[in-house]
C-alpha cells in the first residue's frame, strides 16, 4: 500500500492479527493486544513480509529462536522477520522518524551494551534471548527473540529500521534484509571486491542476493553454481557472468576454466552442500578467502591441511550485522539490482499456512513468498 505522507494520523486498533507458533508446525491465527513502542521504539504497521528458509528451521525445529530462556514452542510467540511497514507511532524521544515513513527492518538489534553490540557486531549478541523479566539485558530480534512480522503490528528499535523509497513497491522492499545479510558476508570477508573474482555456490535466496550485491560492487567475474537451470538463469539476471550447473559440470574445473587456472578471491558458500567448503578451497587461490552463509546439517570432514598450506582464510556469518542492511538498501534505491525478480508469489495474511507451503515444496518455482499484510 502506498503510505500516506508524514504526519498524517493512523488510527491504530487496540486489537491485532497475529500468528502463533503452538507445537512444531502448528501456526494459529489469534488476537493479539498491539503493542506499545517505549523509548527509541516505534510501532510498525506492517505491510508485508516474506517467508525465509529460517522461518521454517524455527517453525519445525525451534531454534534459532530462543523465547523466554528456551524454544518458541506454546509460548504465544510470533515469527517472522523479513517485513517492512509504516512507522505508525513514535516511542518517547524518537525523531528520526516520523509517521508515515516506509521502513524495512534488520532483524536484529542486540542489548545495545555487551562486547559485540559495541563492535557493531550485533547479530552475533552475547546476551542474545535475554529480554525477559530476571533475565533482562533488553535484547532484541523480532521474529527470534521477540515477536516478529506474520501480525498486522510490530515494535521495533530504530537502530533497526531503514527508509524504503517511494518508487519501491512493499513486495520488494522485504528482501533489503535478504541483501543485507549478502552485503555482510562480502563486508567480512573483506574484499575490495572491485575487479576481483567471485563465486557464489547455491543459487537461493541469499545466493542469488550475493551475485546481486558482488556484481553492483564491481566483482568480475561473478560465478555461480547451482543444479537448477532456472534459478541459475536468474542468476544471470542479477549480474552472474557465468552459470554453472553441477549436475552437467565440475564447478571446480569449470572456475578454473572460467579464471584460466587461477581460482578466485573469493567464495560465499550458500548452499550447504556437505563437501561445500572442500570445494570452495578448490575454487580459491592461495590466500583466498571463503565465507560460509549456509551449512550442512551434519558435520562434514574438511581438508584442514590445504587450508592451512594455502593461507586460505573461512568465516561464518550470522545475520546482517555492522547496518550492512543499510548499504544493500541504498544499492537497491539506486536501482543498481532488479531485486523483484526474486519475488515469486504474494498471500494475503490469513493464507500464512499455504504461503508456507509455497515456499517450502518450491510450488510453482517459488523463491520469494509475500505475505501482503495491509
Ligand atoms: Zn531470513
Ligand atoms: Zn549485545
């Protein structure tokens, strides 16, 4: 929805829809009060959200969200992260944002206090979970540890939130946080990323947002690997130079075609994919550097011995910390990616269940599901 412009006043409900996680798997649709904003908070009405591959790890299996001082289970607790909305009230002392204002949040935003949160590295909070009475450090992540996006209202920290501009529409405007955790694993593995070579393995999500954001930095080439035709052509779309299919190909000798024997700078590994990180040491030169934003279920064996031989460097990152989010915004607001590609299918909020299920059995190719809230 196209928000009216600032300052104009919203009448906001006592009441509001809201999706609760009951035992595993198990959403229910409930009235919820509408919370307050207290101090640097605002309440956001929230006008879509998509569903994320963490949704579902935390819908069947609990964690990562942490309720309370254990899982998420019949606590009366929403999930749901990846959303953007309307300010519609200001908490005391809030004043760079008005009502009225589009936003798009980053999911996490620390206690503010610990170690990390000082380093800007708040995704990776040492009092993460600890916002309950006894236990109160104030931490915050809508959607993990405080209630998130599948509801009509939510309260969020201004250290969270990010302007969306007008001409972006709200189904896009939910995947700036996609870009953001993109932009972070390029931030740490701490390229200049321009004019030095990229492989992104597992075109989802988060692999398709990492050719995205390497490409408009100024990566080349820019590589991606994958099994599936479609998704590598969209790859292709947002700025890969070259698609590799897996199933046709050796992705190792085919970036060290693609680089004349070379190898790369640098690898994001998005698609979790056991022998990922062995052949990410094969893709990358001497002194290479390889960031891990996805994970196998299981522990794998890795060729510790060519890591160590070949100063490779591995890093694992959580979440979009160090307000990458806003860089990956402003990337968007220049247009310098067609981000709405990804965006497949929008549910109106009632239809949560099936939007789920889009999104988990890939119906009709989805990648991006929408809920559209307001
Ligand atoms: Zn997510
Ligand atoms: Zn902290």
């Amino acid at each position: 929805m196209n928000a009216p412009a600032r300052g104009t006043v919203h009448p906001i409900p006592k009441r509001m829809k809201a999706w609760v996680l009951d035992d595993p798997d198990r959403l229910r649709l409930v009235e919820k009060p509408v919370p307050e904003p207290g101090p640097a908070e605002v309440l956001v009405r929230i006008d879509a959200v998509a569903i994320c591959g963490t949704d579902v790890e935390i819908i069947t299996k609990g964690l990562p969200a942490w309720i309370r001082g254990g899982l998420p289970f019949n606590k009366d607790f929403t999930p749901g992260h990846e959303y953007m909305g309307t300010v519609v009230k200001l908490g005391p002392g809030v004043d760079d944002y008005g009502v009225g204002d589009r936003v798009a949040v980053e999911i996490h935003a620390g206690c503010g206090q610990c170690e990390r949160c000082r380093m800007g590295m708040y995704t990776s909070c040492l009092n993460y979970g600890l916002n309950y009475e006894g236990h109160d450090k104030g931490h915050r992540a809508n959607g993990f540890t405080t209630d998130g996006g599948f509801a009509e209202y939510a309260v969020n920290h201004v250290n969270t939130l990010v302007h969306v501009p007008h001409e972006m529409s709200d189904e896009e405007a939910t995947l700036i946080v996609t870009a953001g955790t993109a932009m972070y694993g390029l931030d740490v593995l701490g390229g200049l990323i321009s004019g030095e070579s990229l492989v992104v393995t597992g075109p989802g999500p988060i692999g398709l947002m990492s050719v995205a954001v390497g490409k408009a930095l100024g990566a080349s080439p820019v590589i991606l690997t994958g099994t599936r035709d479609a998704r590598l052509n969209l790859g292709i779309r947002l700025g890969a130079d070259h698609a590799i299919n897996v199933g046709k190909e050796n992705p190792v000798e085919a970036v060290r075609r693609i680089t004349a024997g070379k190898g790369v700078h640098y690898v994001m590994e998005c698609s979790g994919a056991p022998n990922a990180l062995n052949e990410a040491m094969d893709m990358v030169n001497r002194g290479g550097r390889i960031c891990l934003a996805a994970f196998p279920g299981q522990p794998v064996p890795v060729d510790l011995a060519k890591l160590v031989r070949n100063n490779i460097y591995v890093y694992g990152i959580r979440g979009e910390g160090n307000r990458a989010t806003h860089r990956a915004a402003s990337l968007m607001a220049q247009k310098r990616f067609e981000a709405k590609l990804m965006h497949t299918h929008t549910f109106p909020l009632d239809e949560v269940p099936k939007a789920f299920r889009y999104f988990r059995e890939r119906i009709e190719d989805a990648i991006k599901v929408v809920v559209k809230v307001h």
